[in-house]
C-alpha cells in the first residue's frame, strides 16, 4: 500500500541554508586533510615537478647569474628538490615536505602567474578592441545622424532626414503628430455646448450634425470610374490592385511574381519620384514657393493609370469594386485584402504624410482597431456596414463614427480655462 509524506517533512536542498553551506565547508576541509594525510608524498611530489618545470630556465639561469629572482627561484628548486645534475631528478623526500611551504610557495608562483596573465589579457583586450565590428563600428548618434546612417536601408528617411522635424512643433499644421478627438473636434468647431459637473468640471456637447458634414467630406465621393481619382487616391490604388489580384489563388506563379513586382515596383518609383523632386530644390525657386513645395510634388500619372488598367478588371479587384459604393472604402477593403499576403505597412507610402495628410491618416487606419479621427473614422466606419452587409451602400452609415468622437471626447478632462480658450478661438 503507498503511503504519502506529509508536506512539512520534505524539505528540498538550498545554497541559502546556513546549516547546509556549513556541512559543505566541513567536507571539503575533512577531504583535504584525509587526501593530504593518506597522499603526503605524492602531492607533495606533483606539486614540486609541476613548479619545477615552471621555472626550469630560471632554474638553469641562476646556477650562473646571481639576480634578484633569478636567484630566489633557483634557491627555491635546490631547497624543495635538490634535482641531480645528470637526469635532472628531484633528490628530495617529499614525505618531509611540509605543508606550510607548499602555502608559502604557492602565494609567490601564484602571483607571477597572475601578472603575466593580466598583462596577456591586457593584450588581446586591446587587439579585440582594434578589430571587432562591434567596437571598430561603434558611433554615438544624434537623431539627425542616426536617420543619415539609416536612410540607404530604409526609403522614408531619405525624405526625413531633409527636414528638421526635431524643431518643428508636435501641432504643426504639415509635420505635427495626428490630432486626438479633442483636437480634431476644436480644429473643426464641432462642440455645441458645455455641462458643469459637480466637480467643477466640464463635459463638452458634441454637435453631432456639423460632425457628420465633417465625416461625410471626409469619407469622400462616390466611385464612378478611376480616372476621377485624385492624384493620392491614383497612388494608393496603383499600388494595391496587383496585390489584390495575387490573391487569386488560381494565379500561377509568373503572374504571381509579375504582380508583385507591379506593385513594389511602383512604390519604388514613388520613392524615385521625390528624391528627384529634392536633388531639384537646390534649384532656383520658383517664385510662389513656400519651401516645402518638393514634398507635394507633380506626378505624372500615366505610369500609374496603366497599372490600374492593367488590373481593374480582374475578378478580385472586380469583386471588391462591386461590394464598395465610395471611392475610399474601396481603398480601404482593397488593403485589407492586400494585407493577406503578410505585411504591408504605411511605411512605404510614408510620402503621402506631406502629399496628402488625410490619405496618409486613413492608410495609416488599415489595421488598428482604432481608426485616426482626422482621416480614417468615417472611412473605417461606412466600410465596416458594406462588410458586413455584404453589398455597397449608396447612403453614408456615419452615426457609429460621430458616436466613436463623442465617446473618445469624454476621455478627456475639460476646466475652465479649456473652455474659456475654446470659446475665444470661436470666435
């Protein structure tokens, strides 16, 4: 019959325990006293031919030279070995080998040994300091010389690193960070009204109909044909369609890689684009020039329209067209789909931040939970009925988006002082 031991008799070894670290301390010296008691002669032996062939040349040099050390060592090897000149044997009873002179000697040999070492380590330290890629390549950056370093890898700082954006404010009209739901709703004068709370307090009063005129701007026109697309809506689709239609699992491979290379190769030719709209701005400028004009440059679009052409008409891309009523929730399900093929970031479009802000914020939507409100809440929004639906939808579905602003609007805390300056702005 098993039995089972209480929980409080089993006990599991520590390093901790003091009990247990004493017992080890106590092993360890009974060992070597049983070793050195039982074995005297011949570690005593060991230990002398192993020093003597440490110091075997000084040894042989202190027989003729009488030099500090020289001669300490070889007094040394004629004390504790008394070797004989023929065979070079050690004379000596090791069994009268105390234990204090092996101590002795050991502090001493143990001393050189570490000198020659630290400066061997001393060394080959500064040989590896001289050769390793880790040191030999190591730099301090700053921001701006870290985004120069940086820019052969990755096509976006190439344009970034021309603008000082450390410098600029975070509010920036063209380079500052997206607006949260506050700022987006004081930009757009959308608060109606405000309620004092107990606390002293304010809630703001949303007026839901001016914010719905401002999503359904921003959600854009109706689709008719592509040749009515803007310049960024051009960019976006050119660049998604071939993804789109490589999605069709019944495409071979060599269509597969041609499509692929369509869209990459277009992304290339964007990047292309403004890097030769930068070399030109060391140019005389044209007058009317506001300095930043190299970031919104002209696009000839022939190159792009031949691409959408080229794929318009595929049944995925047609599929997709048929199931979206506005020009940007196609952009968005297109995108969507793109992205079953593994990543597909922003990133490579960065561009589009200073071409077109709001297109940037709703390709910058695609993916997260939260849509940016600035540019992607109304789009995001009516897509998400189409999907669901199953079918394009004439009629804007933007409740859910003003509701989303109401809601994200109350994250924030209001006083006085917010509201006072909001009313000022208003005017």
């Amino acid at each position: 019959m098993a039995t089972s031991k209480s929980q409080g008799t089993d006990r599991t070894f520590q390093f901790s325990d003091p009990a247990a670290v004493a017992g080890i301390i106590v092993m360890v010296i009974a060992a070597v006293w049983i070793a050195w008691y039982f074995a005297h002669t011949q570690i005593s032996a060991l230990y002398v031919y192993v020093r003597y062939a440490e110091v075997w040349v000084l040894n042989l040099a202190g027989a003729f030279f009488n030099l500090p050390g020289i001669s300490s060592a070889h007094n040394w090897v004629q004390r504790v070995c008394a070797p004989e000149r023929t065979i070079l044997l050690c004379t000596r009873d090791f069994s009268t080998l105390s234990w204090g002179e092996i101590t002795s000697s050991s502090m001493v040999f143990n001393g050189l040994c570490v000198i020659i070492l630290g400066g061997w380590c001393f060394r080959m330290f500064r040989q590896v300091s001289r050769t390793h890629p880790g040191f030999r390549f190591t730099k301090n950056h700053s921001i701006k010389s870290f985004v120069k370093e940086n820019a052969a890898l990755y096509p976006h700082l190439k344009l970034v690193e021309r603008l000082d954006l450390v410098a600029k404010p975070l509010a920036d009209p063209l380079f500052g960070m997206s607006l949260t739901s506050r700022q987006f709703a004081y930009k757009h004068r959308l608060i109606s009204g405000w309620q004092k709370m107990a606390d002293g307090q304010y809630v703001p009063v949303l007026n839901r109909e001016a914010a719905t005129a401002v999503f359904l701007a921003q959600l854009g026109p109706h689709w008719t044909r592509s040749a009515d697309l803007t310049p960024g809506e051009t960019l976006l689709l050119a660049i998604v369609l071939p993804r789109v239609a490589a999605t069709d699992p019944r495409m071979d491979d060599a269509a597969f890689k041609n499509a692929m290379a369509d869209s990459d190769g277009l992304i290339k030719w964007c990047w292309d684009h403004f890097t030769s709209s930068v070399e030109r701005q060391g140019r005389k400028r044209e007058s009317g020039d506001d300095g930043y004009a190299w970031l919104r440059p002209a696009f000839d679009l022939s190159y792009p329209r031949q691409i959408i052409a080229r794929y318009l008409m595929h049944p995925e891309v047609k599929q997709i067209i048929e199931q979206h009523a506005f020009r940007r929730t196609i952009l968005y399900a297109c995108y969507v789909r793109a992205s079953a093929l593994g990543v597909f970031p922003p990133a490579d479009v960065r561009w589009l931040r200073f071409y077109d802000r709001e297109l940037w914020y709703l390709r910058s939507s695609i993916g997260r939970q939260v849509a940016f409100a600035e540019g992607g809440s109304a789009v995001y929004c009516h897509y998400l009925y189409e999907a669901k639906a199953g079918c394009a939808i004439v009629e804007p579905q933007l409740d859910k988006a003003v509701s989303g602003l109401e809601a994200a609007m109350h994250g924030f805390r209001y006083t006085e002082a917010d509201k006072k300056a909001y009313e000022e702005a208003r005017g």
